[in-house]
C-alpha cells in the first residue's frame, strides 16, 4: 500500500505529534488526517496511528509537491506589484 500524500505542513505536524509534542492542529487538518488513518482522536487527544509513525518518519524532501504547482513554477509568472497582486493592462487576447 503507498503512503498518503501529504503536505509539508502536515508532515512536520505529524512529526512534532511523532516526537511527543502538541502542535497547534486546525479542524480542517485533524478531519484529513484522520480521514487518512494517520492520526485518532479521542479522549486524551491526538495520537498518532501505526500508518502516522511510518508517515512521520519520512524526509521532508521526499513529500511531493501537488501537479498544479510544479506546472506553475515551469511557466513565466505574470508580472506583479509589490503586494503580489496582478498588474493592470496585461491580459492576452486569445485572438
């Protein structure tokens, strides 16, 4: 069986419940994660399952990162002011 795909963020969660401390764990990523049988929860709080140990045990280098980013770094970025935000006038006509 291949392991879930998770992200950095998760990963390094996984990792600091793996080691014994309580990071701070959103709702939205306690339901993913138990959803993906990493983690349980019950009444003395978040432990990592047997798939969570084997999961937190992996490098941060070997997580992979989604298709959708990996595309977006390969192509040239639009331009962007300092704030980040697209700059006006720079739309392409599919003319």
């Amino acid at each position: 069986m291949e392991s879930p795909r998770v992200s950095l963020n998760e990963l390094q969660i996984l990792q600091a419940l793996a080691s014994g401390g309580q990071p701070p764990l959103t709702s939205s990523h306690r339901t993913r994660l138990e959803l993906l049988g990493l983690v349980r929860d019950g009444p003395s709080g978040v432990q990592l399952t047997d798939a969570g140990h084997r999961c937190a045990q992996q490098k941060s280098s070997s997580t992979t990162e989604p298709e959708r980013f990996a595309h977006s770094r390969e192509s040239p970025s639009t331009p962007r002011d300092k704030r980040g935000r697209r700059k006006r006038g720079r739309h392409m006509l599919p003319i």
